[in-house]
C-alpha cells in the first residue's frame, strides 16, 4: 500500500450560529506512508485535534472540509463521507484522557466486547478475546480487570484498557492524541512502550499528536509543526530538533522542555484569530525574522532537507533536493 | 442535573453518595447501608413534615363551621363540640392525635357526606390513577423517543420541533387545551365522547384494579375496552401536555450531554456501531437524570390532574377535591393534598435508590 | 465604542451598555410583554367597550368588526374583558412573586452567608414545601386562609418564595468562603450590609431569569385557581374564570368565549418564558 494519508491544503471550516466561521485548520499538508511514524507538533489550538479528528470521521457536525484533498489508506476521499467500516478497524485512535473515554456504565470486559464486535469477533468469543488482549498489553490479572468498571482503574490502566480496544482489530494507521499526557512518568515509559511493540510487530502507520517532544523524539521518525491551523515545517526528526528551518520551529524547539539545561524560553504574543483565511505568514507577529515582504507575499513550501518549509525566511540554509511543491 | 423549565420541577438539592465522597475508588456494604439508611429517614422525616403542615391548615380552618354545629349554636354546644373533637387539648396532644389517626388511614369526616375521606378518597383513587398513569404511558412514549432524537442532533429540525412542543406545552395551562380538545374533537369532529367522566357503561364483568381500562383487558372484554379508551384519550393527553416538557427537555439535554461527551467519541471511534452506542452506552448513561424527571412527573401528575378531571367530569380524586373545596369542606381537600404529597415523596426516595443501585459507581465491589 | 465612552463618562456609558443590551433582547416576546404591560397600565381606559356592561341584546355574538373577539353569554365585550383582565392577572401574578422573590432572595442569600443548622433547617424546610403539586399547594393555603384576592396574592408569594430561596442560595453559597468577602468582613461590614449590598447582587440575573418564569407561572396557577371558582370572582375580568364561564356555550358552538383568554394565557406564558431563557443564557455566557 501506498500513502496511508494525504493531506494536502486541507482547510476545515466549523459554522456557528450567529457568528463568522472559524478555520482552525487552514492549509495543511500531511503525508504517511505504510509504516510511517511521524508527529504533528505546535501549541494548543493550532488545529492538531481537529487534524486527528478529521482522519477518524469524528469532525463535529458543524465542521466540513472546505478546500484541499485528503485521501485515507489510499482509497478513500473524506471530503465525501467517511467510509465504512474504516473507523475502528483500519483508523484507530487513542485520546488523553484515559478515565473519560471509557464507558462509566458498563464493565471494561464488556466495553472491549463492544470493540471487538465492531472487529467482526464472533460473540461467544468475545470475552476470552477480551482477557488475552489485555494479558497481551502485560496487564496483571487480566479477568480480574475485565470484570471491573473504568472508576475502579487508575488512569494508567484505564488508558490500557482504551489501547486494547484501539488496537483489537488491528489497525493499519492508529492516532494517538497526547496519549500520555495525563499519566504519571512510569506510566508514560510502559504505555510508550506498549504503542512501540504494536508498531514494530504490526508494521502500521503512526500520528502522534503530542506538545511533548521527548514523547515525539521516542516514538516518531518525522515530525509536521503546526501554527495557527498550517503545517509551517515537515522533516525528519532529527533535522527540526537540531536544525529546524521555521523560524517558529526553532522558537517551539527552544520553549520546550527538550532544552532542560537553557533557560526557559516563551514565544511572545499570541496566537492569531482563526476567524479567517490567512494567506500570508500567520507567524510573522511573533516572528524574529519577520521582514516586510512577509505581510504581503502569498506562501507556498520549499524543500527542505527531506521535508519542506514554509517561510520566506528560513532560519537554516536550503537544500537543493526534496520534492518541491509549488503552491 | 439538566433542569426543566418549571422551578418546582428541577428536582432537590440533595447529593449522591458520589459527590459527598468526592469520588471513591469503591464503594463498600457500609457505605451503601448508611446510604439507604439515610435515603429512607429523610422519606420519613418529610413525610412526617408534609403531614404536620396539612396539621396546620386543619387547625386554621377549625373554624364553626368545620365543627359541624350550625350557625346559630351557642357558646356551650361549640366548647361540647370542641371537647368532644379534641380541640381543647393541647397543641401537641392534637398533633400527635392527628398522627395516629393518619396512620390508621383516618383522614376524618367530610362535611357534606358525613362520610370517612380516607374511603371516599379509595373509592375514587382508580379513577385518578387511571388517568395519570395513561398520560404518564403517553409522555414517555412521546418525549424519550422525542428528547433522545432531539439530543442527537442539536440545532437539526427534531431538536427545533421538540424545542416547540416543550415551551408550548409548558405555556399552555391544561385547562383550556382540554377545552379546546373537547371543542374540537366532541362538538366539531364528534369523534370522541362528551366530557362525561369514564366509559364504564358497557363493563360486565366485576371490577379487580378498578381502573377500567385494565379490568375490561383483563377481562377480554374488547369492546369496553375499547370504549373505556375512547374515554380516556382526551384526558389523558390534556394530562400529558402539561407533564410532557419536563421529560423531553431533561432527554434531550442528557442525550447532549452524552453525545458530546468523550466516551461517546471514543466508542465511535473504535468502531462500536451506531446501535450499540444508541442501545447500550447512551441509554444506561441518561438513565439516571430521566428517571429522576419521571419520579417529579409523578408527583406533578396528582396537581396537574385536579383541573383536567374537573374539565372532563372525570370521577377521580382531584375532582372530589375540588367539589370539596366549594363547600368548604375542608377534610377532603387536605386528605388528597397529603396523598398525593406523600406519594410524591415516596416516589421519589425511591427513584434515588433505583438510580443509585444502577449505577455501577455506587455499587458494592467485591 | 462602549469602552470608550465607559471610560470617560460612566452615566452614558450604563446608558449605552443598556442600548446594547436591550436590543439584544429576544424581539417577538418582548413586544408581546411591552404589549402586556401597556394593557395592565392603561388597558381598561382604551379598551372599545366597558368590560362589565352587560348587553341582552348581544349574548353569545361571534367576532366581528364590532366585537373583535365576539361577546359572553352576558353580551359582554370580550375583547374588552381579555384586555381588561391582564390588569388582574398580571397584577396579581407581579404583586405575589415579587413579594416572593424578595423574601426569598434576602432569605436565601442570608441562609447561605450564615451556614450551619440554620441553612439546614431552611433547606429541609424548602423540600418539604416543594414536596406539595403545587397547585394542591395553593388549594390547601387557600383552605387555611380564606378565599379572597389578598390571600391570592399571599398564596403566589407562598409558593413562588422557595425558588427563590434555593437559586439565590445555589448562587451564593459558594462565595461565602470568598476572600473577599473574609476581607469585609474583616473590615468591619455588618452582615446584613455584606448580604444585601455585597453578596445579593451577585445573584441579580438568575433572579431576573426566576422573575420571568415565576411570574409565568403564576399567571396559570392564577387562572387556574380562578377556573375551579377561587381566588378572582367573575364578572371581575380574569383569564382563567373567563376561560370558565365559556366551557359551557363551547357545546353550543361558541368557541370564542373561552378561547381568546387562553390565547392571551398563552401568549403571555410563552414570552415570559423565552424572556427567562434569554436571562439563563445570559447568566451560562458569563459564568
């Protein structure tokens, strides 16, 4: 298989009542292949959820893709409606609040069932299903757990219990939204670990959606840097953490805690209203480099190493190769 | 709790046993007998409180004529008379006195029939029960279905045509709409019977319930059935009406709030089918708010039916409160004001307790 | 613009604020209520007819030029009677629920800035008295007292008091622990000075909202009270005994004679409360 996602100028639009539309995701390019494992990285509200939430068929009603394609595992254009039997069974996904996704009515073993089911598990196999997944995800006492309810589980397991029922059917492309974020620093390592193993034995696609770079460093081989709803950078790993191009990654980089030994850095301003379409530099407000053609000139990418840029003013020297995409 | 739009239908103040203890990790045997416990003195304590306050009024309304001894008695008959009521005792001996006789069932004298109220009243409950348990079928059948469709879709066209239907059912008073019905379906449609009170003409068979309807099916007899139906569909849906907006409302904002909550997305997202997540993860999780609005509704029920058993001649209690009331008989009135209270009171301890034992947190783990 | 002027002028900036802010009030039920409340002010002096001359020679007339909403089975003017009769019911219901509303709130916001076994009894006792259908409620209050338009006014005060006293104390509970209130307190403030002045005013759009619906409300219970024959007494012009006095001709055909009241019950009802669900979302947009 080729591209398991392909995102390109994709702009989603969310109506609301009474009120200008807003675009929080305005012009975002994003391309996995089969095996891929890459990040999106940026601050909060630069469009990074509604991204995720795009490829899982879960926008909110009121949100449609405006502009742009996006095509899923190949085959399938969302800008139409979102294909069965594709969420859950070949798109999975793993959200950060492990406690609040689970069922508080219903028993885990019975919340799994339901997953399982969905993954075609014939109904009087579910349970013992159910019990070998959470056995296979190292979980002690596996039919102990199957028989508790989510507010009997701390947060660590409860986001186990959310990984067996991502991963039952396995997945060709699983998301994971700041999967680790509310747990504890041992936690993170196992469920890191955890989401490692299945990568590695599956062969499947990964986005993870992390602010987290030590957590993106561990696990994704690229990384796409969002601001203000564009994907500003795409790389490899390594490149944006040493040498990033975008003066903005260059600022992320150095604001995060990745840096433990400088002094802690915060980017000045804020961010810009997604009320409307910006076409030029959203970052050139905050932006160092920021020059006046950056108030008028219309972006498009440049190649970068690996991976492209989008700036007039790239922080690092540009290389020659790449797949250069014109606007 | 999603609140109704009618202030004395947004349900107590009280808390569960989750919010007290912040949020317990399990809940043990004692927690839950304490619960319980605690749960069934409160249903006595108010109980005890809604019988002292009917206590009040009965003393505040001994006036000569409550004593039943004709305008022109003299001092000594109306202190024999007094006497012999017991009104000369002490406030807490007529207190406890009234008690008593409550807890034997005895509601007093009524004035006109000389007759014991707590008879008059069993004899006409079937009536009432009749009504509000029809109207009660007809709300649910309606609003659930209705609030939970509207809750799905926010904003779409069934959440618009529920959101009408509940302000205008709340604004309309059940009185007239059973007069405007009336008007139109007996006088122009002549498709329903004239407001005469129950089908119970064509009924042989002897009554079991006394609730028509369920005696005629259990009787298989279909044609009084049928009649006694005909009878009671107009009533019953003036009835429902006005009971009827709570409920949608209370559905609809649980469904929202189920929609929009991060499990829903979650079991979606794990390819958990639509049916599923509609049967088995949205109706357990609303469950507890539209039990809560059903247990009000109850109460609500015995009030609301007073004026639409009035409009359709309807023999039930509401109407025997009211005649009552006309003649100053005050006995009757309080009775039925302290049953339906009391049965309010109950119904809803009890829907606490239902929705406490559904809910896996509050449940002893093992 | 509104900051603007707030900064240099503060009375014409409330002014505009006020602008604003009515103009943002839902349109079609605040007419109806402008409507209403021109009724209730000079209603029974513009009204085409006198809404208790009796007319043997009119009884039971349909709608017409001449009488709009037709004539009762007296030959009264009915339009004249419905417009009449908001004086009453709206008086009424106003007159009750704003004793109620401000027993209430003092009530509620004092329980709530006091604490202990005080709020607890007052809690309790505001179960208690909700455990009552509220109109059965109002029979019993109406049995104790007396049938006459005062013990209306005190029946609607009695039952719509207990809401106030619950949301006003749902709102203020809270704050007690406030540290500004701590520092008034510290300062020197009275408490009844640091309930009303201080504390209350922090409830003012949940009690508009109440306001709203209660008096919504009491214009049913009004009416009904006054269609089973308490409370207002015909000719008197009242909704709900109007309502009454034409249940019978409604068999004959006349539906007029009931159904214009319970428009006007309607109309009013629905207004009051879009107008409470307006205050609501108010209160929901800035809390």
């Amino acid at each position: 298989m080729g591209e398991v996602v392909s995102l390109s100028g994709a702009r989603i639009r969310i109506d609301r009542k009474g009120l200008p539309p807003l675009y929080p995701v305005q012009n975002v390019d994003l391309s996995v292949g089969a095996g891929d494992r890459t990040a999106l990285v940026g601050e909060s509200g630069c469009g990074k959820s509604l991204t995720a939430r795009l490829l899982t068929g879960l926008l909110p009603r009121n949100a449609v893709l405006e502009k742009g394609s996006a095509t899923l595992l190949g085959q399938f254009d969302l800008r139409k409606d979102f294909p069965d039997g594709v969420r859950g069974r070949r798109v999975a996904m793993i959200f950060q609040d492990p406690v609040s996704v689970l069922d508080p009515m219903a028993g885990v073993g019975t919340q799994i069932g339901r997953a399982l089911a969905a993954a075609g598990v014939a109904r009087a196999d579910r349970s013992r299903v159910a019990v070998d997944l959470l056995g296979s995800l190292h979980i002690p006492a596996p039919d102990e757990v199957a028989r508790k309810y989510p507010h009997q589980l701390s947060g660590g397991m409860c986001q186990r219990v959310a990984i067996a029922m991502a991963l039952a059917p396995k997945p060709d492309l699983l998301i994971a939204d700041e999967p680790t974020t509310s747990l504890d620093v041992t936690t993170e390592v196992q469920v890191l670990d955890l989401l490692e193993e299945y990568l590695d034995s599956s062969g499947a696609s990964l986005i993870l959606i992390s602010h987290d770079l030590n957590v993106v460093k561990r696990l994704a081989g690229s990384v796409t840097v969002m601001y203000a709803g564009q994907s500003v950078e795409y790389g490899p790993i390594t490149d944006i953490l040493s040498e990033p191009a975008h003066p903005y990654s260059r600022d992320l980089v150095r604001s995060s805690v990745l840096n433990r030994g400088e002094s802690a850095y915060s980017i000045a301003g804020t961010l810009p209203s997604i009320e409307e379409v910006m076409p030029t530099c959203p970052y050139r407000s905050r932006c160092s480099e920021a020059r006046s053609p950056c108030s008028d000139t219309v972006l498009g990418q440049s190649p970068s190493a690996g991976g492209f840029v989008r700036c007039l003013f790239p922080v690092k020297p540009m290389h020659g190769n790449g797949d250069w995409k014109p606007e | 709790m999603a609140t109704s739009t009618e202030p004395e239908l947004d349900g107590d103040g009280s808390t569960g046993p989750l919010s007290a203890a912040g949020e317990p990790a399990s809940t043990t045997r004692a927690d839950v007998f304490i619960y319980v416990a605690r749960k069934l003195g409160a249903l006595v304590l108010v109980s005890l409180l809604v019988a002292t306050l009917t206590f009040v009024v009965s003393r505040a309304t001994a006036d000569p004529s409550f004593l039943m001894v004709g305008q022109d008695a003299t001092d000594e008959i109306i202190a024999a008379r007094r006497a012999e009521m017991g009104l000369d005792q002490p406030m807490y001996r007529q207190w406890a006195s009234y008690m008593a006789d409550l807890v034997r069932g005895d509601l007093g004298i009524s004035r006109r029939t000389f007759a014991p109220v707590g008879g008059e009243i069993w004899e006409r409950l079937p009536a009432t029960v009749e009504l509000a348990g029809a109207a009660l079928l007809l709300s649910l059948l309606v609003a659930i279905p209705g609030g939970i469709r509207a809750g799905l879709r926010p904003d779409g066209w069934a959440d618009r045509i529920v959101g009408s239907v509940a302000q205008l059912g709340a604004a309309i008073p059940n009185f007239w709409l059973g007069l405007m019905l009336i008007y139109f379906g007996f006088y122009w449609l002549g498709w329903f019977p004239a407001p005469t009170g129950r089908g119970l003409f064509a009924l042989d068979s002897e009554p079991v319930t006394g609730i028509v309807t369920v005696d005629a099916l259990l009787a298989s007899d279909w044609t009084a059935a049928r009649e006694s139906i005909w009878y009671l569909l107009l009533p019953a849906v003036t009835l429902a009406s006005g009971v009827m907006p709570p409920i949608l409302n209370v559905t609809r904002n649980a469904t929202v709030s189920v929609v929009n909550s991060p499990y829903y997305e979650a079991a979606l997202s794990f390819g958990v089918s639509r049916r599923v997540v509609k049967w088995r993860l949205l109706l357990p999780n609303i469950a507890a708010p539209v039990i809560n609005i059903l247990a009000i509704t109850i109460g609500f029920l015995m009030g609301g039916a007073v004026l639409v058993e009035v409009v359709f001649s309807w023999p039930g209690i509401g109407g025997y409160a009211v005649s009552a009331m006309d003649s100053s008989d005050y006995n009757p009135v309080l009775g039925v004001v302290l049953l339906a209270s009391v049965t309010y009171v109950f119904v809803y301890q009890i829907a606490d307790l239902v929705t406490f034992a559904m809910d896996p947190r509050l449940r002893i783990s093992r | 613009m509104t900051v603007d002027l707030r900064e240099t002028h503060p009375l014409r900036a409330r002014l505009a604020r006020a602008m604003v802010w009515i103009s943002r009030l839902p349109r079609l039920p605040t007419i109806m209520l402008a409507i209403t409340f021109l009724a209730v002010l000079i209603g029974p002096a513009i009204v085409p007819h006198d809404p208790l001359q009796p007319n043997p020679a009119n009884v039971l007339e349909a709608p017409s030029s001449s009488h709009w909403f037709g004539t009762n089975g007296f030959g009264m003017d009915i339009f004249s009677r419905v417009v009449a009769a908001a004086r009453t019911d709206v008086g009424v219901a106003v007159a009750g629920v704003t004793v109620g509303a401000v027993g209430g709130s003092i009530l509620g916001a004092t329980v709530a800035y006091t604490g202990g076994w005080v709020d607890a009894v007052v809690q309790k006792a505001i179960e208690v008295l909700q455990s009552f259908p509220l109109f059965l409620f109002a029979l019993a209050l109406f049995a104790a007292l007396g049938d006459n338009t005062f013990n209306l006014v005190v029946v609607i005060s009695a039952i719509s008091l207990p809401w106030y006293v619950r949301v006003v104390r749902s709102v203020i509970a809270p704050l007690r622990e406030a540290e500004w209130v701590k520092a008034l307190q510290n300062a020197g403030a009275s408490g009844p000075r640091i309930v009303v002045l201080e504390l209350l005013p922090n409830a003012t759009s949940q009690v508009l909202g109440l306001f709203a619906l209660s008096t919504g409300l009491a214009i049913q219970v009004i009416a009904a009270l006054a269609f089973i024959g308490l409370g207002v007494q015909p000719p008197f012009p009242e909704w709900g005994s109007m309502i009454n006095t034409g249940a019978p001709f409604l068999l004959q055909g006349a539906w007029w004679v009931s159904t214009f009241p319970g428009v006007a019950v309607v109309l009013v009802v629905i207004s009051l409360h879009s107008l409470s669900r307006f205050f609501d979302a108010e209160t929901r947009g800035i809390g």
